[in-house]
C-alpha cells in the first residue's frame, strides 16, 4: 500500500559533532522541490550540505529524483531515497540538511546518517494511504454554482481552478474511483446541462 504524509514533519540528530536535520515534506509536482530547496537554503544558509530525494505517483507514470548535495556521489541522495521506496512513500519529499563539525564520516557513515535521519523524519510522520486521483472539466450554467460545491464535498473533491464568470468553469480534483459516479450524478442535476470530462493536464 503506497502512503503519502500529509503534513511536513521533522527530525535531528548528532553524529560525531556533525548535526543532521530531516524533512519530510508532502508535494504533488516537481517544482515543489525546487521551492523548498531555496527556503531551505535560506533558513539554512551555514550549512554545509542540502541532500533530498521524491517520489511523485500520478497514477500512469512514478517519478522520482535525489541529490547528494555536494557529499560524495552515492553517500546521501540514494539512502534516502531507498528510504522512502522502503516505505512505499509517494508524492513525498525528504530534505537533510547537514552541518558539518570538521569531523568527516567517511562514505559508510554518511550513508548511514543519511538513512537514519530520513527514517526517523518519516517514523514521526503523519501518513494516508494513497489514492489516485484525476482532474476533471465542468462547464454548466453559473446557477449550479451551489448546488455542484456541495456535491463536490460530497464525493471528496476539491476545486483545483476556478475560472467561473458567466457561467461555471471549474477544473476539479476527484478520487478515481468516485469520479464516475460524480459526473453522473451532475448529468442528473443539472438536466444534461453541464461537460464533466478528463482535462488534460498533470498535477
């Protein structure tokens, strides 16, 4: 069973006067990283490495990436992405920051304290089980407006973009195994009066 977390979690430790800080953080596409990656080098600006590793699942296509950081080639970004396959995580991102002491680890010991800090930012993390989800197209009158919110929430769904004026345009996110169901059941609503179809994008 693939899992996801659902909030960013955190954890540290020492190692031989070098100081790791682990970062769980929940994501749905590639830019995520790049926007964390430049916070965190920001927060963090004295330190001497950021390694992270993700994997993103969009049902058709598992994508996943890692970084060593400036550490030797093999000693931090695949430990922790090892980690997070170990614990079937998708569309997940772990960040280790490392400040470094003026000890060095040598490659076994990094690869060590690279997998350790992922697992134990992971151990205290919230996690869900992951469900594929789809992004859909509506198009009806602007006077379903309510009406269609309400069965949204009904079928766990979310507004992804709203470009409603003169009439509803929504882009929504819905469970696959509901999204049947939903679109018959606006069919229905609105009298045969509304599009709900696949939209063409990745999210």
């Amino acid at each position: 069973m693939k899992v996801s977390p659902i909030a960013r979690s955190e954890s540290s430790f020492k190692v031989k006067r070098s100081e790791f800080i682990g970062i769980l953080e929940p994501i749905s596409k590639t830019e995520h990283v790049n926007e964390n990656l430049k916070i965190l080098k920001k927060e963090h600006h004295s330190s001497r490495h950021i390694c992270w590793a993700y994997r993103l699942d969009f049902g058709n296509e598992l994508t996943e990436n890692s970084s060593d950081g400036g550490e030797p080639p093999g000693s931090a970004g695949i430990p922790i992405l090892n980690t997070l396959r170990k614990n079937r995580i998708v569309n997940g991102a772990v960040f280790v920051i490392r400040y470094f002491r003026g000890v060095k680890l040598g490659k076994r010991g990094l690869i060590d304290a690279y997998k350790k800090c992922a697992e134990i930012a992971i151990e205290q993390a919230s996690l869900r089980q992951w469900k594929l989800k789809k992004n859909y197209q509506i198009e009806c009158p602007i006077d379903y407006f309510g009406t269609l919110s309400n069965v949204l929430g009904k079928y766990k769904g979310k507004i992804v973009r709203d470009e409603s004026k003169f009439s509803l345009s929504w882009q929504i996110d819905l469970p696959e195994e509901r999204a049947k169901h939903f679109c018959k059941e606006v069919e229905l609503i609105t009298e045969g009066n509304a599009v709900c179809h696949l939209a063409d994008v990745t999210s």
